[in-house]
C-alpha cells in the first residue's frame, strides 16, 4: 500500500507543471484571437503576461447581480491594449459610471 501511495503523488507532482502551463496568454494571441477567444467562451480566465491572469467575460450576463462589466483592455502579441472582452467589477459607493465602463 505505501509504495502504491507514493506512485500516486510522484505522478500527481510531476503532472502539476503541466497544469500550470495550460492557461491561453493574452500576450501570445493577437487581439482579434483573444477577443474571439473571450466571445466563445464568454467566460474565460486567461494569463495577461508573467505571473498575472484575471477572468474575462463576452457581457454582464456572466457577472454576479451586484456587479457590473467594465472594458478589459489587456496586451496582446499585435497590441499594447487590445479590448479582448470585459471583467467583472463590484461597484463601490464612490464609484461614478463614467466612460471606464
């Protein structure tokens, strides 16, 4: 038993690295994939370049009821700030619904 144990987390390990890896990037894409990409899926978490994601939606629809969409614009392989879709963003009371939005 302690050695079928331990074949099972050396192979849970070295397959971690891998699941890691299987986020699409931003940043590898050019804009009109990542915005395709995002309208697809309407839901979508995504890598934006390093270490950093952040989960992008097609609308509002795929928000919570408190929450509004705000314009994503994020760095692609062909853009600097490309709009791939929208995030989902809790409004606080300070927040006025300008043209960020």
């Amino acid at each position: 038993m302690p050695k079928r144990l331990f074949a099972l987390s050396a192979a849970l390990l070295a397959a971690s690295p891998a699941l890691a890896q299987g986020r699409p990037s931003t940043v590898a894409m050019s804009c009109a994939q990542a915005s395709r990409l995002v309208a697809s899926q309407g839901a979508i978490v995504l890598g934006t370049g390093g270490q950093t994601y952040d989960r992008f939606v097609r609308d509002r629809s795929f928000c919570e009821p408190t929450e509004i969409a705000r314009r994503a614009f994020r760095p692609t392989r062909d853009a600097a700030a490309c709009l791939i879709g929208y995030t989902c963003y809790e409004p606080s009371r300070d927040d006025w619904l300008g043209s960020d939005f």
